[in-house]
C-alpha cells in the first residue's frame, strides 16, 4: 500500500519534468537524413549535397521577409541528441533557411536558437562586412527553441548536503 503512495508522487515529478525539455523532433523525421557530415564539409562543397535531407542547427541571425519567400540566417552549431543546438561548441560557419511566404520575425527572433530539418537546395554567396561567404540553402521544417528550454529533465536526487545524483 505505501509503495502505491509513493509512486504516484514520482510518476506526477516524471511528467512535469518531460513537458520543460522543448520542441521534439519526429523519429520519422531524424530517420530520413541522408547526410549527417561534419558542417565545414558541406560549406565548402554546398553544391555537392543538393537534395540530401539533414538537420542542422544554430542561432538566429537575422529573420527576413521578402515578396515570394523568407529567409532565416543562422550561425550554425553542431546538435545534440535531440537536436538543440549547442552554442558552447564551435561554430561550422552560417547557413540560409528558405521557405515559402512568411516567417514572423517576431517567432524567429535574432538570438534564438534554431534547428531545421529539411533539404540542402543549393547556396548563395552574401557579403559579412566587406567579405564574401557562401550560405548553404535549406528548405524544411524549423524547431524554435526557448530560452531556458532544459535538455533534460532536470531531477536531482540528493544524500546529504550538497551530494546530487
């Protein structure tokens, strides 16, 4: 009887704990990447990976709207398991995230972070400053992250004073 009492507290923690963990990418849509290299590669060969289905991920740049379609920039960086990104790992470099109509900038705020899971479409070179950079192009579906957003449930069981496991 005390055991049933007990789990029912525990079962509410594990349930409260999975709702803070943000956006979740479908299985079916981590199961149709084709191409999982490292950033760099693709950047410097956009051209050789068009139509290859991936995830990447990054922060927001810079969120615009034009009159057929919009385009996010991202600074990218390399994902975790559940594909957040992870701004304290280096940087691969920046990449476009194109899509038809509009994208409210708003949502997609200069900051945030960002995963996208779609095709590689092609490139296009902008200027950063005075310098010259080519921007893979992908088209997809996008996952906003929160600020603050966990990457796991964060559930501490502690003995003692200041011992956590």
């Amino acid at each position: 009887m005390k055991t049933r009492y007990f789990l029912i507290p525990v079962l509410i923690l594990l349930i409260a704990a999975s709702f803070g963990c943000g956006p979740k990418i479908p299985r079916e849509t981590e199961d149709r990447v084709s191409w999982k290299g490292d950033f760099r590669t693709l950047q410097a060969e956009p051209d050789a990976f068009i139509d290859e289905f991936v995830i990447l991920g990054g922060r927001i740049v810079r969120t615009e709207n034009f009159e057929d379609h919009s385009e996010i920039t991202v600074v990218q960086f390399p994902t975790d398991r559940a594909n957040r990104p992870q701004p304290e790992k280096p940087s691969g470099g920046r990449f476009l995230i194109r899509a038809d109509g509009f994208v409210d900038p708003a949502v997609h705020v200069t900051g945030k972070m960002i995963t996208v899971a779609g095709n590689i479409t092609g490139s296009e070179t902008r200027t950063i400053g005075d310098y010259p950079y080519e921007h893979p192009i992908v088209e997809g579906d996008v996952w906003v992250w929160e600020p603050g957003a966990t990457r796991s449930p964060r559930i501490h069981f502690g003995v003692g004073i200041g011992k956590t496991f």
